[in-house]
C-alpha cells in the first residue's frame, strides 16, 4: 500500500472520529432540534380522535427553528373545524412546557386532503370504531358526484361488512358522516374524504 493511501486512510479515520466527538455545527444543530421538536409534536392527539395524532392525520406540516424560535406551520382539516384552536393551544402549551418559544402558523394552501392521513392512522380510525376515509374515486355517474354524496359502500369497521346505508352527511363532528351497517345493525362514523 502506498504511503499517500494510508495516509489518506488515517485523515478518514481522524475526520471520522473528530466528527463524533465535536459538536455539530450549526446547520445541523438546527436540524435535530426541528427534529425533536417534531417528535414532541407528533405525540399530540387530535383532539376529536385521540386515537390518531395530529402527525398521523398529516395536519401537523413543517416545524422550523428561526432564531431561537419554533415556527411550526399546521393545515387545518377542514376550514373552520372547530379542533383547529385545540391543536394549537396543545402545540404552543407542549413546546412552552419544553423551553420553546413557539408560533403557530396555519396554511390552507395547498388544502389538507384525506390522502395525508397515514395507512397507520387509517388503521387506528377504524379500530377506533370509525369507518376510515376511502381514497376518491371517480364518480361513476356526473349526477353522483353533482349531488355530492357519497354512496359507495362504506365498510363497517365492526364487522367489516360493505352491506351500509348513509343516514347523515352529519355524524359526531361534521368531518364525519353517520352510517349504519345493515348486517350487525349498529351505527358508525365515517370519517369523510375530501
Ligand atoms: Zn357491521
């Protein structure tokens, strides 16, 4: 082995290990604190499903560090959904309970859909009792999607039977309609696509 390779070997394993041992320059300091940050926030509820988090419905968007602050940037599910102020309060009070001087910014451009949510999310909803949302498909009929109503059938998360009938655009919140599963007769949400 010529001596300029193991030379070269020896400048890699020192810049190695200075890299372990220093502390990470700023940029990336900046990074793992928005990452950690994240992690506290990815741990809030949604308040209207405590089930999922607001990182799994994909409301929680972006959290940066400006100069000493947290600026975490939050898309409403649906515009005036009233859980909107509760995630707020419960980001501002988690981070302030932290030692983060934090601001809430909301976006409605590009608007939350349901394809944020995640597969997981989509798993604890309907463990949770609530029918998740399906992905849209193209209506069948022109005059379906005029209506706007959604009358593919909904699988009941009970039993799992498609065998559904709508009986409120309406359910608990207005992200959720009311349906009945025909086969074990009970009621259920159905978290609606949008
Ligand atoms: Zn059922």
């Amino acid at each position: 082995m010529s001596t300029i390779i193991k030379s070269e070997i020896r400048n890699r394993q020192r810049r190695v290990s200075l890299k372990a041992d220093q502390k990470p320059p700023k940029a990336s300091l900046a990074e793992s604190g928005s990452e950690m940050v994240w992690d506290l926030l990815s741990k809030i509820p949604d308040p209207e499903i405590p089930v999922i988090t607001i990182s799994d419905l994909g409301v929680l968007r972006d959290v940066r560090l400006e100069n000493e602050k947290v600026i975490v940037t939050i898309t409403p599910t649906y515009s005036g959904c009233p859980a909107m102020k509760a995630i707020e309060s419960d980001i501002l009070f988690t981070l302030k309970e932290n030692g983060f001087d934090a601001q809430v910014k909301t976006v409605y451009s590009p608007a939350w859909t349901t394809d944020w949510m995640s597969e997981e999310a989509k798993e604890k909803l309907r463990e949770y009792g609530i029918s998740p949302p399906i992905r849209n498909q193209k209506p069948p009929k022109a005059s379906l999607a005029e209506s706007g109503s959604e009358t593919r059938n909904i699988t009941c998360p009970r039993c799992n039977s498609s065998n559904s009938e709508l009986i409120s655009q309406f359910g608990s919140t207005a992200c959720k309609a009311l349906y009945r599963c025909k086969d074990c007769k009970e009621p259920f949400d159905y978290f609606k696509c949008h």
